[in-house]
C-alpha cells in the first residue's frame, strides 16, 4: 500500500486513514489505488471484522483534487484499476461495517466515501457539500448515492447551490448518525466499531449487510423478503451461531469466530 492511504489492524478493527493532510486529504490518482489494495486487505484478511474509516489533519476528505486531477489528465495517467466511479462500486460491495469518524470537511467524493459507510460520526465541527456545480462540474456520488441516503429535496439542494451545511444540519436530515465535539470522533467511532467486533457475530453482520443494500434495489416487499433469506441461507449453518445459541442458553457472552 502507498502513502496515501494508511491501515492498521487492531482487535479485528481495520483503522483505515485518508493520508493526504496537506491536501486537505483530496483524492487523486495514487489515493484511489490506494484505496482499492486497502479494501482489498479488508475484504480478504479474516481478522478484519470491521473497518473505521477517516482523515488525516482537519478535513476527512475535500474530493477530487483538481490540480493534480489536471496535470494527471493532461498525462494520460490513469488509475490502474479504475476510477472514481469504479471505486464506489468496489466499496459498495464491501459487506464488512464500516464505520466512518468525519473529523472534518467532507466534500464531493468525500461525501461519496462517506456514504458508502454504514455509520457515519461526526465531529460538531464537520462541514458537508458537494460543491462541483460551482466549478461547472457535474456529480456522480450526489445523485447515486446521497439522494438514497437523504430525502431528495435536501439531495437537490446541496447539488444545485453547492452549498455547505453544518455537522447539526446533517443530523437532522439523516446524512450522519451521530454528531460529537471534534476531540471525542475517533474516540465515540472506534466504541461504535470495536463494540460491533466484540459483541456481533461478523459473518451474520455481514449478511444482514448484503440483504440490506442489495434490497435497495428491490421494489416488491416479497422480493426483498426472500432476498433477506437468501442470505441468511448462504451464510448456512455456522459455527458462531451454535455458539450464540449455546452462550444463551449457558447465560455467557458468546465468544465468535468468524466461521
């Protein structure tokens, strides 16, 4: 992995780091490499449950970079494993949690990395928009994915203007989940991983996750029913589920596994 983007593991939580402070952590070519071969360790190491994601410095993410995104254009340099666009789509297939600590600005394709989490904690000093309009630039993380997450009025609203809101506006409209003073993020978002790690069965988390988001798509109520089976019965029967039930029964804490 580059420099762009750091992880480090702890206690089956993966502390995934948008490393570019500098830069106000904006993306560019080298941080979405980086980023695929960090989701790749996640999605593929066994001793990742859960991911808590965030920024470097006083911003989370700005989004694209737009002078390195210029000079890389006028280049030809091309991520090797796709763009931005791909790499909301590999994210959207991550079924581990992830947990995002919004330390700060969160911007444009900030915004789409951050909705792409599951539980969203920011900080009361955290500042949310998708601003392209104002640079003649159209979006993609906004109508895909913020206009799912939030009612379209206020969707529309934040494309159209390309005008910020505050942590306490983006609580009340649903785009984050918790807001904390700035020095407790990282503290209240790694409580929110770490008690998902040590209390929740990961392969069952996990299935409820692929139910929940695949169902999105679903419009019959039945259809997203027998979508939800569909991957309780694929996660079959496990060993952490005897052990749920056995823990239960024996009045302990379970003690998962992962299998």
């Amino acid at each position: 992995m580059g420099n762009t983007v750091l992880l480090e593991v702890r206690n089956r939580v993966a502390y995934v780091t948008l490393n570019r402070p500098e830069k106000l952590n904006a993306v560019n070519n080298e941080m979405i490499a980086d980023l695929f071969e960090t989701f790749d360790e996640v999605n593929q190491n066994p001793d990742i449950w859960v991911v808590l994601l965030t920024g470097a410095g006083r911003a989370f993410c700005t989004g694209h970079d737009l002078v390195m995104g210029r000079l890389e254009r006028e280049d030809g340099e091309k991520p090797p494993r796709g763009d931005t666009d791909d790499l909301y789509v590999y994210l959207s297939r991550i079924w581990k949690p992830i947990v995002a600590a919004i330390n700060g600005y969160c911007l444009a394709q900030g915004g789409g990395l951050a909705l792409l989490s599951d539980i969203r904690i920011a900080s009361d000093t955290a500042q949310f928009g998708w601003p392209q309009v104002r640079r003649g630039i159209a979006s993609i993380s906004g109508p895909t994915i913020l206009s799912h997450y939030v009612p379209l009025g206020s969707a529309l609203k934040f494309l159209f203007t390309g005008e910020l809101c505050d942590a306490k506006e983006a609580y009340r409209i649903g785009l984050v989940q918790e807001v904390v003073p700035l020095d407790k993020v990282l503290e209240r978002a790694d409580a929110v991983a770490s008690g998902i790690a040590q209390n929740s069965a990961p392969l069952a988390v996990r299935a409820i996750k692929e139910a929940a988001i695949t169902g999105l798509a679903i419009g019959d109520f039945a259809d997203r029913v027998a979508n939800s089976r569909r991957a309780m019965q694929e996660m079959g029967e496990t060993e952490d589920k005897q052990e749920g039930l056995d823990a239960f029964a024996q009045k302990r804490k379970p003690v998962f596994k992962g299998r």
